[in-house]
C-alpha cells in the first residue's frame, strides 16, 4: 500500500500504530511532518506537505484515537 499526502487518514492509522505510546496534545505539526516521511509506505514530494495536510493527518489520528477500537 503506497501513501501519499492525500492518504490522511490511512497515513493517521499508521502513525497511530507505529507511535500508540504518544500523548497526541503533545505533538507538533513538525513531528507530524517527519514521522510520515519515515513511513516505508510513504512515497509522495515531501515539499508537498502543508499546515493544512498535517492538521488534517493529526486530526485524523486524533478521532481514530478518541474513537478508534
């Protein structure tokens, strides 16, 4: 499966697997940002990224955490 920016939310489960020990209120768009471009499945311009597709990558990770199972 290949990732590219427009995969929020299947970019959110990944990061929600790989770091489940995170206190989300304490990442930053930064980390965001590194942590998705360290994904093996990850193949898209990094220059790409925005405030708008990190915040839509946190926000999703962050429902899927709240309501996730």
């Amino acid at each position: 499966m290949t990732l590219t920016w427009e995969a929020s939310y299947g970019i959110a489960l990944e990061l929600r697997r790989r770091h489940q020990e995170v206190n989300l209120d304490e990442v930053s768009l930064g980390q965001i940002y590194r942590w998705v471009l360290e994904l093996p499945e990850f193949e898209d311009d990094p220059a790409l990224a925005n405030d708008d597709i990190l915040k839509s990558i946190y926000l999703e990770w962050y429902e899927e955490h709240i309501h996730g199972t």
